[in-house]
C-alpha cells in the first residue's frame, strides 16, 4: 500500500506547479480521488489532463497499488471558479 502522500508527491513531480489533494475513498488505499490544480493544464482537453496525472502515476496503476482513481482537474482560474460557488 502506498500513502496518499507519496501519491501527492508523485503528480507534483510531475507537474511542478501542482496542489494536489488525494483522499481514500474505501479505507483500503487503492481506490483514490485526486483534485489536482495546475497551470499546466491551461488549454488541454479534460482528457489530455487526466493523461498527464495518469502517466505520473503510471508504475502504480500499471501494478495494481492504485485500483481506481477519480480525477478532478482544474486550472488555476477554474479552480477560483469553483472555490466561489462552493
């Protein structure tokens, strides 16, 4: 099992600019959400942006550690956006 730290700390590698938050959705560690906010974001598709948090976390999908993961992502300002309405 692998910690929702180490998880965040993956996807900022990989995207340098990221605030990560990763929850556990079961208790048992291998079925996550991630909200994911970056810059790096700016002008992809909602596909392309899953694409680049998966391939940080490609090793664990690939074995099994991490089962299922629920994304959300959000540029900066979309992320202003939603913070607003919450």
């Amino acid at each position: 099992m692998i910690s929702l730290e180490e998880v965040e700390a993956m996807i900022k590698a990989e995207l340098n600019d990221a605030q990560v938050t990763v929850k556990d959705l079961t208790g048992g560690g291998d079925h996550l959400e991630a909200i994911v906010v970056s810059s790096g974001f700016k002008e992809k598709t909602r596909v392309q942006q899953h694409q680049m948090v998966y391939r940080a976390l490609k090793e664990l999908m690939d074995s099994e550690v991490i089962h299922a993961l629920a994304l959300k992502t959000y540029t900066p300002q979309e992320w202003q956006k939603v913070q607003q309405t919450a």
